[in-house]
C-alpha cells in the first residue's frame, strides 16, 4: 500500500510510503498550483508517466525515471489552448432549504468581476454515487470564454459525501428534493451578487437532462433556457426499455428510483407528464442509438410539444442516428456545441 488517494474539494493524497513520499514531494515542488498523478510504471516502478496539470491546464505528460533522477517532457494534452486563458473552478457550499450540506465547483470567466453573471447550472449524469471532481474541463472553460459562468452541484444521491448522504437522493427524490438542491444553488448564487436571477440556463446530460427537464417543470419561471442531452422525460420508459445488462439491477433501480408500478409516483416524476408547464425555450439533442435513454424519451417530448404548438427549429433539434448515449463524432460535436453557442446567446445574452 503506497497510499489513500481522495476527493475532498480538491483531490487529496496521503503517502504510507516514505520513498514515494519523498518521490511525489519533490515532483510537486516542480510544478507549484499544479496537480501531479502518477498515470502508468514499469514493472520496477523506476520509470513512470506523470501528468500536471490543474483546473485552467488539460496537462502535459512527463517521463520520470527515479534511477537518475530525471524529468523529461512527453506531450500536452490540448496543445492549442494557453492556460493564462483559461477560467478558475473554484468549490463552492451551501445549506440547501432542509438543511444539508451541499458542494460544488463554480467557473466564472477570468476577465469577468465576478457579479450578476449570466449563469448555466450544469447538473451531472448518474444521478446516485457520481460527483463532479474539481480539474480541467473544457465544457465549462468553452462557456467560460463565451461569458457564462457555470455551476456544478453536488446534489443529494451523489457519491464521495458518504453513505447517508447518497441515500438522502433514494425513493422518489428525483424532481423534488434532488431537485430542489439544483434551485437552492441558483438562489445562493443569485444572493451572493455571482449569478443574474434574469439570466440562468439549465443544461445537462443524462440524468443531468432529467434535471433539465425537471428544472423546467417544476420550477419554470427560474430558468431562461434549457438544453436537454439524452436525457430521461419519462421515468416508467426508463425501466421498460432498460437494456439487458440492466436487468439484474432493477431491484436496486427501483429502491433508489421509485418503484415503476406506482403510477402516480412516475407521473410526478416525469417531465413529459407536464409538458404544459414549460415556458422556457428547450433546446434537445439526442442519439438515435441510445441504449439507456431511447430516443423516444426524446420523440414523445417533441411531439407532446408540437401537439402545444411549440415546434423545436433546426437549431433546437438533433437527432443523430449514428449517435448513442453521448456524442462522439467529431462533426456531431461541432455541430453540437455550435448550435449551442447560438442557442445560449440567444436566451442568456
């Protein structure tokens, strides 16, 4: 056992090891404000990948071989970006509206003073047992250079907080307590002067889209926009066309989840049981092969829209038959993140 390695708001690590002890010190000491890990060794654990890098640096690779010592550059990791240009992600805690502790990473744009920012709340994917980590991401520092400031939260049912406050996300959470988390974040940045109540967009993918969508509806006059990635609309649909390598978990899906066979519960919980509360322009983006979100979350949503009277543009609907659950073309992509780039300064700027 060399050592413990953990996610407080920063990535933590304690060292059993004197010699590696010693070893990441000095490595540390190389690179200030920067993050060092350990990627691969050798068998003899003499030569060794190191990648730096911190919140506004995706990293550059090292060769470390302990017989010399030595240090030797390898490659970067998106080369084209200068870190100067790059936004801070800093934690951020609250006290949600029953009274739990809960964390987060806001990104604010470098050249910004801080105040009344339009704001996108990006919930993350999962929900139970995933968080979002502290480090580079270019999603947020894309919107960053656009002038969005970003928020992830930690909300109840996500994981590294313990036990008991994953479990504060099971049995029937999703849209409301989970959700109200989402909407307690949004009012602490609104009362700290970060965020403008008048400009705040929700985007997220999976289950981050549910939020979306759960966002939407239950609190429709909060958000100016909302762009939904293959995210769930209707909750029953998720059990009945969960793929095969599901099935085992379906038990432990309903627990968490609520039980499909509750018919209220389900119609409470999904966004397109109340799509006559939305008022916010959506946008929806969805692959055409997604095999844990079917692409008809995605259809029935539309249609239930159109049969309002909302037609979705070219712009505010894509459907990727080559796609699944998350786009990995790199045209998709483009188009993806262009179409959003509009979408956003049309409702946020």
């Amino acid at each position: 056992m060399l050592g413990i390695s953990y996610f407080d708001d920063y990535p933590e690590t304690v060292y059993f090891d004197k010699a590696t002890a010693t070893m990441m010190k000095s490595l540390e000491a190389s690179f200030p404000g920067k993050r060092v890990n350990i990627t691969s060794q050798s068998e003899d654990e003499m030569l060794n990948i190191v990648l730096v890098s911190n919140d506004n640096d995706p990293g550059h690779y090292y060769l470390y071989d302990r017989n010399k010592p030595s240090l030797s550059p390898l490659v970067p990791r998106m080369e084209w970006l200068k870190p100067a240009d790059m936004s801070p992600m800093n934690p951020i805690k609250f006290t949600s509206r029953d009274g739990l502790t809960i964390r987060g990473y806001l990104t604010v744009p470098k050249d910004s003073d801080g105040k009344k920012l339009s704001l996108i709340v990006n919930p993350h994917g999962g929900p139970f047992g995933v968080r979002d980590l502290w480090g580079f991401n270019p999603e947020h520092q894309f919107f960053a250079s656009r002038g969005y400031a970003t928020v992830q939260v930690n909300y109840r049912g996500s994981g590294g907080y313990g036990r008991k406050f994953q479990q504060e996300g099971y049995g029937g959470k999703w849209g409301a307590e989970m959700q109200n988390d989402l909407t307690d974040a949004v009012n602490y940045l609104v009362e700290q002067g970060i965020a403008d109540i008048d400009k705040v967009c929700i985007y997220g993918a999976s289950y981050g889209g549910y939020a979306t969508m759960a966002g939407l509806r239950f609190t429709p006059d909060l958000y100016k926009c909302g762009i939904n990635y293959v995210g769930v609309t209707d909750v029953g649909l998720l059990f009945d066309s969960m793929p095969k390598h599901w099935e085992p978990q379906k038990e432990l899906m309903k627990g968490r989840i609520g039980d499909p066979d509750d018919k209220e519960l389900m119609k409470r919980m999904s966004p397109l049981a109340h799509v006559d509360k939305i008022k916010a322009p959506l946008m929806i983006v969805q692959g055409a092969k997604d095999p844990r979100v079917v692409k008809q979350h995605a259809t029935d949503l539309r249609d239930a829209l159109e049969d309002r009277g909302i037609e979705l543009s070219d712009d505010e609907w894509i459907m990727k038959k080559d796609e699944g659950h998350g786009f990995r073309k790199e045209e998709n992509r483009i188009e993806l993140y262009s179409k959003m780039e509009k979408f956003l300064a049309k409702h946020l700027q």
